[in-house]
C-alpha cells in the first residue's frame, strides 16, 4: 500500500470524534470511565437517532441506514 487515497479515508472519522468531542466531551466533566462510558453511549444514541447531519441533507444516520432497506 502506497497511502495514496488513506487521507480521504480518514476524514470521516475525523469528523466524527470532533463532534464526539466539541458536542459531549469537552461539555461534560467525566470523571472515571464508568461516567464516560455512559455518557457516550447517551451521546452516540443522540448522534446516530437524533442529530440531524448536513451531509445527509439533515437526516439522520438512523433514517438514511433504514430507508435503504438495509438491517
């Protein structure tokens, strides 16, 4: 593999943890992991069920996953 293409790959993820952390982490004063642990379960529920993304002209990725049919 050459890496040619890798950054491309990358930027999706990379999108995804800033949101986790401008909209839950830095908001929230973890204090173990339990907390955290919990708190991001709350926050991907939130992110994939109820948060509109522009990139999917503002549905969800729940809808957008379900209304292709898939399971």
């Amino acid at each position: 593999m050459d890496g040619r293409g890798r950054a491309l790959d990358n930027v999706f993820v990379e999108r995804l943890w800033r949101a986790v952390k401008y909209e839950d982490v830095f908001l929230h004063d973890y204090q173990n992991v339990p907390e955290i642990r919990t708190g991001l379960e709350k926050y991907f529920e939130f992110y994939n069920r109820k948060r509109p993304h522009q990139g999917l002209k503002y549905r969800t990725p729940y809808e957008v996953h379900y209304a292709s049919g898939e399971s």
